[in-house]
C-alpha cells in the first residue's frame, strides 16, 4: 500500500513538472486579476462561485462538522475582502499592484529555473518573493508561505 501511494505521488508532481506551462518575463507581462485562490487541497473560483474540495481534505472537515455550503460562504467572503487584485506587468521591468486597500508601483524580476517573481517596492525598501508558476495560462502566485501553501490564481486580461 506504502509503495502505491509512493508511485502516485511521483506521477503526481511527474504530470505536474510537465503539465505546466512556461514562466518567463514575456509570458507574464499583462494585466492579471484575481480569479480563484487555492490552499491546503481547497480550491475556489470566483467567476463560477464554485468550490473544489480534494476528496482527503473532505473527508478532514466532515470529520470536523465543516459543510462545503459554509466553505463556500467563508471563501466568497475572504476574497471579497481582497478584490480588486491586481497585479500589472510591463515589458520594461516596472509593474504595479492594486488590491482593495492598496496601489503600488514597483520593479520585478523573473527567475524562470526557481520559478519566483521578485518584487521591489522603493517606497518601502523591500523585497517579495512570489513563487509562481503558469498553468493554463493563468499565473499562480504564492507569498512562499510553505504553511499555508496558498496560491492566488490570476488570469490575464489584457
């Protein structure tokens, strides 16, 4: 049983490694909005207002009481609180960010073979780190916060 679940594991990040799509400076340069967020086996799309629950992580919040309906509510609400999300990439290196609260201007960098976006904001000195990855043509962004594991899945519209 060990030796299965070690052999769909490996197929599992084999068909991942090759099921994504490039991530360089050209790919990424656009406009990109905020279309769903994915985390911990739970993913939701905010243009159909639908939830995908990994069959494990079901099994943990029926086990906990939880109900995809209350979810569903809990994630519409937190994305809510964050939109818009924008992220605006130009071809010259500058790009800008725009959420609820907050618009930025900045620099960023691609490095392709690790797959993070580096962001540096000269207001405030500091840098961020964004793995990343493309897939479907849509951008997957995350803080790094490898507890979490949450990706923000932005979809380019311009």
């Amino acid at each position: 049983m060990k030796k299965l679940g070690l052999t769909f594991l490996f197929f599992s990040i084999f068909f991942l490694a090759f099921t994504q799509d490039n991530l360089d400076r050209n790919t990424i340069v656009g406009k990109w909005t905020a279309v769903g967020f994915s985390a911990n086996g739970i993913m939701y799309n905010i243009e159909t207002d639908s939830l995908y629950i990994m069959p494990e992580t079901y099994d943990e919040f029926t086990s906990n009481d939880e109900d995809t309906a209350g979810l569903k509510k809990y994630f519409r609400r937190e994305m809510r609180s964050i939109l818009p999300f924008n992220f605006n990439f130009k071809k010259n290196g500058n790009c800008t960010f725009e959420n609820k609260d907050i618009f930025e201007r900045a620099t960023y960098a691609v490095d392709e073979d690790k797959k993070i976006i580096t962001i540096f904001n000269a207001t405030s000195g500091k840098f961020i780190n964004l793995e990343a990855y493309m897939k479907d043509n849509n951008l997957y962004v995350s803080n790094g916060n490898t507890k979490s594991l949450g990706f923000i899945i932005l979809k380019k519209v311009k």
